[in-house]
C-alpha cells in the first residue's frame, strides 16, 4: 500500500494563538523566554502549557509526569482558540506519553500546525498513522538553533504564514550520494526514533512510496549502522522512492558516518541526498510531512532539492 497524502492544516495569521508544550525533556526557562519573544516578534500570540517547564520529581530527564506531557499537548490539541502547537524541546520522553493521548479526540479536533523534531519524531508518526494529519520536521521554541539561526528562523516563519514561498527546500550544502529523482510522500525524522519507535502499538507497518527524511544527533557510525540495519532488517525501507538526510550532528567524523549512509541505504537503488540542511545541525530548515515531493538530486554537481508539491499548509 503505497503512503497516501495526510490532511494539511491551515496557515497561520497574525495575531494566531499557538500553544507551546514539553513532550519530553526539561526546557531551560531562559531559553523558553527568549523563543516567546521570537514568537510575538512575529505577530503570534503563545501561550505556554500549564507543565511545559515542570520537571519529573524523580526522574530529572523528563518535563513533568508522562500524563501531565500527555494532558497538555491533547488539551491545546483540542482547544478550539489554539491555532498551532510547538514543541519547546525534544530529549526523551515522548514514547512515554503518546499512548496516553486519546487520538479519537485528536482526530476530531481536526489538523493543527504541530511543530518539532528529534525525540518528537515519535508523535510526528503518531499524528500521521493515528489522526491522519501532517506536521513539520522542523526548529522548537528554546533551542539555540532557532533562537539564533536567522535561516533557520525565516524558514520556519516562512512555512507559517506564506507555505508557498518555501516549497523547494535544500541547502548548498546538500550532495549527491546516489543520483536521481524521486517522487513520493514525505515522512520520517529522526533515525533513531524510527527504529525504536518500530514494532509499537499504532508503529507504521510500511512506507512503500514514501520518501524518507532522516537525520539524527550522538549516534557514532557503528551505532548509526545498527540503527539503519534494524530498519532495514524489519522491512520499514522496502519500497521507500527515495532517502533525504539532514545533520548527523555529534556523530563522529562525518567521512564515518558517509560511509555507513553509502552502505546501508546506497544498495536500495534510490536517490539518496546528504546534508539537505535540517535536524541537530547549525541550521534547521523547516520540512512538512505527509505530503507529496520531488527530491532531485543530480550527478553532474546542480543542485540538490526537496521540492514539495503542495504548499505545506494551506
């Protein structure tokens, strides 16, 4: 069954009132202050979730109790004054909460922009296997990539309030590691939260046509390869059109982990682009998914692109 296109939520006006929540780690109340300013710098009015800046009474690794997580992503969710919900952060914690989350309500609170990526990859394919609705891979509230990255800023500003201005996606940096073009619906994140994230209750089963997105932070080369050779083992890659890769922030000397990318996915016969620009890395674009894209990457040193195909709200 090849990846259908999932429900794209609306874009965002000024004056839109966006919920700021904590599914997983602790967020800095310094860096939570700054973002808020960034936020209302551009016309938006957040509103931080009642435990966004709690922290588990025993367990510090955690932002509050896995049911409070849980109760203040649904209730903004479900409010009908929130216009969109981000993440202030990712860490750990996410697996933890997103069964609590009751998605028949969710569902029927129709799609929301939901922002975030890292350990937010778990609800990113929550959303999408379980409601139906698209999300953006892309930078949160109180961390320093988007508190002081100006691209990475304008890409995220720019997905919220004029999607059609930011449908081709790629920065110079992006590289050939296997030509070619291919056409599908995007999904994905980060790689070692797919991985843990396989064989759960509601997990994907397949992701024939899709085109994956893939980056990730601290996983050295021969960890990286476990975790690109269990996605590999349980079928989660059979009949994927097409690899983009991000970061691989803090994951070694990148020459290692090149390697790893070439021999894990260089022998599925797809179009594979390194270092597109989004993830852990210096700069963070924004990338929808759920929606149909190109990814072009070609031989002859032109340049490397996602392009989606509809804008990524409408």
């Amino acid at each position: 069954m090849t990846l259908e296109p999932l429900a794209r939520p609306a874009r965002l006006r000024p004056g839109a009132r966006v919920a700021v929540v904590a599914p997983s780690g602790p967020v800095p109340v310094e860096r939570m202050e700054r973002g808020l300013d960034l936020l209302r710098g551009w016309d938006l009015d957040p509103v931080v979730a009642p435990h966004a800046l709690d922290v588990h009474p025993g367990l510090g690794h955690l932002a509050g109790t896995d049911e409070h997580r849980a109760r203040d992503l649904q209730e903004a969710w479900c409010d009908p004054s929130v216009d969109a919900v981000l993440c202030a952060r990712g860490g750990y914690g996410a697996h933890r909460m997103v069964d609590l989350l009751d998605w028949s309500a969710m569902r029927a609170a129709g799609p929301k922009v939901f922002v975030g990526y890292s350990d937010i990859t778990v609800l990113h394919e929550a959303f999408a296997l379980r409601a139906g609705f698209s999300t953006l891979h892309g930078p949160m509230v109180a961390t320093e990539v988007f508190l002081t990255d100006v691209a990475t800023q304008e890409a995220l500003r720019s997905t919220l309030f004029a999607p059609e201005s930011v449908r081709t996606l790629g920065l110079d940096s992006a590289a050939p590691l296997v030509p070619g073009t291919a056409r599908g619906v995007t999904f994905g994140g980060c790689a070692s939260l797919l991985a843990a994230d396989a064989g759960t209750p509601g997990a994907r089963t397949s992701a024939a046509g899709g085109l994956l997105v893939l980056e990730d932070t601290g996983e050295e080369p021969y960890r990286l390869d476990g975790v690109l050779t269990r996605l590999l083992r349980i079928g989660a890659l059979d009949g994927i059109s097409g690899v983009v890769c991000g970061s691989w922030e803090a994951c070694g000397p990148y020459a290692g982990v090149r390697a790893v990318l070439a021999d894990r996915l260089g022998g599925l016969g797809i179009p594979v682009v390194e270092e597109l620009g989004f993830g852990h890395g210096p700069t963070a674009l924004t990338v929808p998914l759920g929606v149909p894209a190109v990814l072009d990457v070609p031989s002859d040193g032109g340049r490397c692109t996602l392009t989606v195909q509809v804008p990524a709200l409408v």
